[in-house]
C-alpha cells in the first residue's frame, strides 16, 4: 500500500510545496464545509431545540402557576363566612357581589358559580340567569375521583366545597370558576418560523394552529418529532392541566436560515482561497523555487562528476542568496578535506600494509631472539633515519621514544617486564599518528614472544605428559596384570579356607577395578590427543540389532545376578542405516548398559531402537537411582561420580559417560542422558545419524 502510494507521490518540491500549500488552503475548507453541511446543522438543531425547550418549560410553568394560584383563590372563597349566606339563598345577595369582584380582579372572560348541593346557581357572574348547573356531571365525577378541576367544552372549571362554619361543617354547596381555555392564546410565541398549540387529547380540544396540522398526530404525545422540514417539541403539563400538552411547531428553514448564509460566505472564501492560492504558489515557484532547483542541480553534477570546484551563481537576495554564498563556500572546504582525506588515507593504508607485512614475518619465528631481531631489521628499513636497539632494562632516559615489552607468565597468570625498544640517541616522537604506529609494532611484537613461549609450555607439557602415559602403562599396568594373575591361580589352584578366599577375590575385584580406571585414562588421553583412529561405516538396523543382543549376553548375567528384568525392542517400522564406528559403537553402548545395571538395585531396564525424526535412537532406560538436577549438570564432566542412594557410595573412575560422549562425536553421533529426578531412573538416548533419511 505504501509504495503504491510513494509512487504516485511528487518527487519535486515544487509539485510538492504546490499540493501542500492547496492542501493547506483546501481541507480546512473542505472538512469545514463537511461540518456544517453535516454536524452544523445537527448542532443547531439540537441548540434550537434545547432553547426551545427552556422557553416551553417557563411558559408552562407561568400557565401552571396561574393555575394555581386560581385554584387557591377559590379555596379561600369558599372559606369565608359569608358563603354561610347560601343557607338563606343568598342573603342581600353578598356572594353575587363578592364573586362579581373577584371576576373583575381575575379578567380574562372569567365566570363564578356558587352552587347548592341540589346543583342550583345561588350566585353566579353570568348576565343571563342560570337555575341549573350544566356540567354538573362532570363536577360530580371529578369529586369522586377525588379532584377538584375538569375540563368541559373549551373551559377549565376549579371547585372548591363550601362547608357551613354555623352548623359544624354542614356541606352547603361548591364555588366554582370558569375558566375559558381561549386565554392561553396569551402565551403564544410570537417568533418567525415558530407556531403554539395547546392540545387536550382528553376532550380532543385544540387551542392554536400549526404551519402541517393535517399530519400532526396530535393524540400521540410524548416525544419530539423530527420532519423533514419541522421539529415538533412537545411538553407535558401538570397539575389542573394534567394530561395538556404545549406544542412548538418549528420551520427548520428558519432554524438554518443562518447557517444557510454561512456555508454561502464558505463557498465564496473557497473560491477567493484557490485563485490566491494559485497565485502565490506561481510567485514561490519563480522567486524561491527556481533558485533552490539550481542549487538541486548544481549538487547532483557535483556528485556525478565528483568535480568540488563548481560554483554557483543565484541571481536572488535575501536569504537564497546567502544560501547560495554558503553552499559555495561548502563545496571550498569539502575539496579541501577530501585532498587531506587522500593524503591521511595514503598514508595510513601504508602503514597499515607495512604493519602486516611486519607481522607476517613476526609469526613466522620461533626463538625470542629471532622475533626481537626481525622487529629491529623491519625498523630500520621502515625508519632509515633512526636507529633502533633492544635493552633488556627498563628505560631511564627521560623523554626518549621506547616500546615497553611484556610478557605473560601462563604458570601465574601474571606479566612482566620483558625489555625496550628504544630509539638511540635519546630522541623523542612527538606525531601521535607515529606513536600509536610504533605501539600497535610492539604488540604485535609482545603477541608473538607469548606465543612462543606458549607453544614451548605446551609442547613441554605434551612430552610430560606423553612420558606420564607411557610409564603409567608400563609401571601399573603390568603389576596389575600380575596380581590378576596371581589371584586367579591362587583361588584355581590353591587349597583356601572360605575367609581367605573372600580376601583373595577381595584383592582380585581391586585389581580388576584399578586396571579400568587406568584402561579409561589411556583411552581419554588418546581421544584428546587425536590418536584415535575412527572407521565410521553405514551400518544396518539388523547389524546395530545384532550387536547389541551379543552385548545384553555378555551383560545380561550381571542383571540377573541382581534380580532386574532386562528387555530388548525394535520398534522401528522399517529398516534403516547409520552412520556408526561398529567397535566404538560398541564401546559406548557397554558403558551406557554397565551404568544401567550398575545403579538399579531393582526393577527394570529396557533397551530399545526407534526413529526419533532424522536420526536412529537406541534408548536405555533403567528405573534405578535416577539423577538431581545438579547431577545432570555434570554428566559428561571428566572424573564426576555420582553417590549412590541405595548403598550411599560413589563407584566407577567418573570416566565411562566422558568417553562415551567423546567417543560419539568422532561418528557425528549425540549421546543425552535424562532423568525425573532421584529415584524416577534415568534414560540414555544415543542418536545415530541416519544414512539418506
């Protein structure tokens, strides 16, 4: 996706700067115009609605405490003691002129009604006289509901009961007030775009008009209706009211009116951006751009041509200019430092090829002296002018130029003062270039006097050590031989009582046990010294079978001696060949079973081939003492013997598992022992490399 996109990208930095500069001009604009065509208007929308609300809300809240209010002036009516006056039907007709002023006070096409409990008008403001109540059933219902409004026709009726204070509470009627729903025209909004109506799904009364009052489903309140060209806000009044609704009908035109003319002035400043724009990036190109894209084509001639006395010419001012000064003088000071990085690398790749010329020599000696006296000769013919010599002390003279030498003593693991190489007649070096050339001679000269006395060390430990080997084979071995000897012809031959031939197979097992260990050393240092002689062969899954039932024969005694069933599997699926030294084969595959029997005082040891990936496994796996971790660390350490838990005591040189591991590499064979821990036994895996597998 990237290189899709870096290969349509412009490489000039004019293109570049000129899609920048429209980018910069252009997306704001764009993302702008996308706001307001999009989460603009729902902004304002949803501002609109939220202030339409607040405004719904505080109008019917005015409406709902009018409401109260009235409701609360009729209860107070009613308590007065004058309406004790409905007993004699009005006496002097006090209540008429009482509720006659209260509807002057009230306004608003307000009527009042004193009614007997016989629903008869006793006082009333209507000019025409009324005997009878009308909505007198609805008054009823609404005190049986336990309320003390209803709505008739177009008018709200408030009632307050009328209680005697002369005859302990006697019911003598209601007082009630008429008012005509038509007064809430008062509190329409008179906004643009903007229509009230009050609605009482109730009794189906509608108070106003909407701008689509045919799709208005005024019977379904309790949300706001979203339309295509009107919102619709709804609030639910309480109280008296309780079950009205105040409806907002608004023009979304008229809402968006002012966005409408904003998006317009973004258009037309889009407009004025993209001609000056074009502009701008046209003057940029011809006053800052063509200068920088000589200045581009001048570096990549130099490149090309490696030519570092070009010069540049801008006919530009002000900061291009100074540009140009700048990278003239750049190109002075680069030819200059590349004609001194030529003569310091000549000079250097010369004494780099004379150090290794010197060393080449250097290791070719073999005597301290002759390394000192090649080092003096290869000097000379470096430094004809100066004359060096070798002093074997310490240098006393102050600030004459000398090499230190030491060397190491191995024995010790120490250095010491070996002698100088100082240059005659008490010159000095000052150059550091020089110094650190003569430093790196002497190193070189301290690496080969270690080295040969090194090779000397091993050389002379070699011999010692050849000359230890061969006179352990000589003294040891043949006493051993003797004693075996002795001890066999004494327990065949000789009359012996019980004791004394458990003593006599006592020094024999010894002898016997001596001879391995001394076996195993010869055969280690063999090993190490290269001497061993190995005839890897392919060998067949059948041959590798057959040996290794001659050596469950040969070993197989021992186990029943100790009582262990030992068992032998092929589970190969099909035959296969190795690559396998057959003698050393062998070898290994005693030492590992030994082991095995060795260490199981009871139970088992399984002996098995398989196919383990690319190479064929043989598998001993015993249930003897098994291994700890720490243990395992060191199976394959030269002399590690590991306690045995079952008698507590350690056996065998700590050899066999060494050898085993040497001997198995000389054939490109792995040899992995692993083990559960102490008492879960152990398992010798030998993989043998299978031949085309």
């Amino acid at each position: 996706m990237m290189r899709r996109f870096k290969k349509f990208w412009p490489k000039t930095l004019k293109t570049k700067l000129r899609l920048s500069l429209f980018a910069i001009g252009f997306f704001p604009f764009v993302l702008m115009l996308g706001y307001m065509h999009n989460l603009g208007k729902k902004k304002i929308l949803d501002d609109t609605i939220t202030l339409q609300h607040a405004q719904m809300q505080m109008i019917k809240r005015s409406i709902e405490q009018q409401m109260g209010a009235l409701k609360k002036e009729i209860t107070f009516l009613a308590s007065l003691e004058m309406m004790n006056d409905m007993i004699a039907a009005d006496v002097d007709k006090r209540i008429a002129h009482l509720l006659q002023g209260k509807q002057n006070d009230i306004g608003g096409d307000v009527n009042l009604f004193a009614l007997n409990t016989e629903d008869a008008m006793v006082a009333s403001t209507l000019k025409v006289r009324q005997k009878k109540f009308v909505p007198a059933a609805y008054l009823h219902r609404a005190v049986k509901n336990g309320k003390g409004h209803f709505l008739y026709g177009e008018k709200l009726y408030l009632f307050a009961p009328i209680v005697s204070t002369l005859q302990n509470g006697m019911p003598l009627g209601y007082l009630v007030l008429a008012y005509p729903l038509e007064n809430l025209k008062g509190y329409f909004v008179r906004q643009k775009g903007v229509r009230t109506l009050f609605s009482f799904p109730q009794s189906a009364l509608k108070i106003g008009e909407t701008f689509d009052s045919g799709s208005l489903k005024l019977g379904k309140y309790g949300e706001d209706d979203m339309r295509e060209a009107y919102l619709v806000l709804q609030e639910r009044f309480e109280g008296v009211l309780s079950g009205g609704f105040l409806v907002y009908e608004i023009k979304k035109s008229v809402a968006l009116s002012f966005l409408e003319q904003f998006i317009l002035l973004l258009w037309g400043l889009f407009i004025f951006g993209v001609l000056f724009i074009t502009l701008f990036s046209w003057w940029i190109g011809k006053h800052i751009l063509k200068p920088i894209h000589t200045l581009s084509d001048a570096t990549r001639s130099i490149v090309s041509t490696q030519d570092y006395t070009t010069q540049v010419s801008v006919s530009s001012e002000g900061e291009i200019n100074d540009l140009a000064l700048n990278f003239n003088r750049m190109i002075q000071e680069i030819n200059r430092s590349f004609q001194r990085l030529e003569e310091e690398n000549r000079v250097r790749l010369l004494r780099f090829v004379q150090l290794v010329n010197i060393f080449n020599r250097l290791i070719q000696t073999e005597s301290e002296e002759a390394c000192i006296a090649l080092a003096l000769d290869e000097l000379k013919m470096l430094v004809p002018d100066h004359a060096f010599r070798f002093s074997p002390v310490y240098p006393k003279e102050e600030g004459a130029f000398a090499m230190q030498l030491y060397v190491k003593d191995f024995e010790k693991g120490t250095s010491h003062f070996y002698g100088s190489i100082v240059l005659s007649g008490g010159e000095a070096v000052n150059d550091g270039e020089e110094i650190r050339f003569y430093r790196a001679i002497g190193t070189m000269i301290m690496l080969q006097l270690d080295q040969i006395r090194l090779i000397a060390q091993t050389k002379a430990v070699s011999s010692a050590k050849s000359t230890f080997i061969s006179h352990m084979s000589h003294e040891l071995r043949t006493p051993l031989h003797t004693i075996l000897s002795a001890t066999q012809y004494m327990l065949s031959y000789e009359t012996l009582s019980p004791p004394q031939q458990e003593k006599i197979a006592t020094i024999e097992s010894s002898a016997d046990h001596l001879l391995g260990m001394i076996n195993d050393i010869l055969d280690l240092v063999q090993i190490e010294a290269s001497k061993v002689s190995v005839h890897a062969e392919r060998l067949s899954s059948s041959d590798i079978e057959k040996s290794m039932e001659e050596i469950l024969s040969m070993l197989g005694v021992l186990a029943e001696e100790k009582g262990l069933v030992l068992r032998f599997e092929n589970s190969l699926f099909s035959a296969v060949e190795a690559i396998a030294d057959r003698k050393y084969l062998k070898q290994i595959l005693i030492n590992l079973l030994s082991n095995a029997i060795k260490f199981t005082e009871e139970g088992y040891i399984n002996v098995s081939m398989q196919q383990c990936g690319e190479a064929l496994c043989i598998v001993i796996k015993d249930s003897g003492i098994g291994l700890s971790e720490t243990d395992r660390k060191h199976l394959f350490d030269e002399f590690a013997q590991f306690a045995d838990s079952t008698e507590g005591k350690q056996r065998g040189s700590g050899l066999g598992l060494a050898i085993s591991k040497k001997l198995a590499k000389l054939f490109d064979a792995e040899l992995t022992l692993k083990s559960e821990g102490p008492g879960q036994g152990t398992e010798a895996v030998l993989a043998l490399k299978c031949v085309n597998y």
